[in-house]
C-alpha cells in the first residue's frame, strides 16, 4: 500500500477517536486486516480497503502515474 493510503487511514481514525478494533467493527472487517494496512502490508485485498475508506466518504480509484520511474 502506499504512503499515502497508510497516512490517510490512520490520520483519519485518530481524527475521529476510535481504535484499530472500533473501525475494523464499523467497517465490516477483521482487526488484523486493519493492523495490516497501517502498517503498509503490500498485498491487501481491495474491496476490504474500500470498506475501511467508505467509514471516511473515500474509495481507491487509478491514479495516473506522473513520474515515469514508476513504470
């Protein structure tokens, strides 16, 4: 997951109070796929992001790639 995912769910979370284990409940998914995906794990399903992102009104979508290192 990139760094910017990471930072914007635990950012998000610590805004809004709750722990790890209270948005894995609120969001439908297990507390290890949470702990998981603030710690960067690079393989993650994506719809269960999706369930972790919609709690903050956000979805994964493309995003173009700028820099052209990253093909």
């Amino acid at each position: 997951m990139t760094k910017e995912l990471i930072h914007f769910v635990k950012y998000k979370r610590k805004q809004t109070g709750i722990t790890q284990a209270e948005m894995a409940d609120m969001a439908g998914v297990g507390l290890r796929f949470v702990r998981e995906l603030e710690q960067g794990k690079q393989s993650l399903r994506l719809d269960k992001v999706n369930q972790v992102l919609k709690l903050f009104g956000h979805k994964l979508g493309p995003i173009p790639i700028e820099d052209r290192d990253e093909l």
